[in-house]
C-alpha cells in the first residue's frame, strides 16, 4: 500500500497539473480569442473597403446614367426641333406641289378646250368642203336643202 507520504505527493503533483493545464487553457483560450478578434478586424476591414468600392462604382454609375438621360433628352429636343422644322418644310413643299397642279390644270383645260374648238372648227370646214364638192351646199330649187350631217 501506499503510504501517506506518497498519496499525498501524488495530491501535489495532480494539484500542480491540473494548475498547469488551466494556465494552458487559459492562456491558449487568450490567444484563440485574440486571433478571433484579429480575424474579425480584417474581416470588418475588407467588408468595409468592399462596401466603399461597390459604393463608389454605383455613384459612378448612377453619374453615367445621368449623363446619358441629360444626352438623351438633349439629343431628344434637338431630333424633335429637326424633325418639326423637316415637317415645315414638306408641309410647305406640298402647298407648293399643289398650287403648281392646279394651276397646270388650270391652264391644261384652257388648252383642251381651244384644241377641242379648233378640231371642231377644222372638222365643221371639212364637211363643208366635202358638201360643196359633191354640190350638196346649195339650196335645192325644189325644197329645202337638204342636210345629211
């Protein structure tokens, strides 16, 4: 059997291990959480620099936007005063057109119709023409003259 001087050792030396162990414990639980700490700054680090780069790329789309709708609408006024001033422009063109037509058609029935009387004319000579060849202008002694027109 042991004796009691060895127990007791044995008590000692239990004692001192497990002081030991919770000094290690406690020192390697230290050094976990400052390693955890050190790793949630760089982490908060990054998430904030990330955070103030995705920040700046939306300010800097958001200006390009911008910039494009003041182009658009810029570019918008000015296709919108051409395209009024080119309407203008057909719509005078047009009035022009139709002034001229009617004016061509005007002076187109003016002509037909003295081409319509000459023919007329030129058709009223050639019958008569024909009747006083074959004698037929003169009065008849017997009656009327006689008229196969």
């Amino acid at each position: 059997m042991a004796s009691q001087d060895q127990r007791f050792q044995a008590g000692e030396a239990k004692g001192r291990t497990e002081e030991k162990t919770g000094q290690m414990m406690g020192t390697t639980r230290d050094k976990m959480q400052a390693a955890k700490d050190k790793t949630s700054e760089v982490a908060q680090a990054a998430k904030d620099k990330t955070n103030e780069a995705a920040q700046a790329a939306k300010d800097k789309a958001q200006s390009a936007k911008d910039r494009a709708h003041e182009s658009k609408d810029q570019g918008g006024s000015y296709m919108a005063e051409k395209a009024g001033a080119a309407k203008e422009k057909a719509s005078g063109g047009a009035e022009s057109a139709h002034e001229t037509a009617m004016a061509g058609q005007d002076k187109t029935g003016g002509v037909l119709q003295q081409t319509g009387e000459k023919v007329k004319g030129m058709a009223q000579g050639a019958a008569d023409a024909v009747k006083h060849t074959l004698g037929m202008d003169k009065p008849n002694e017997d009656g009327p003259t006689r008229d196969y027109d």
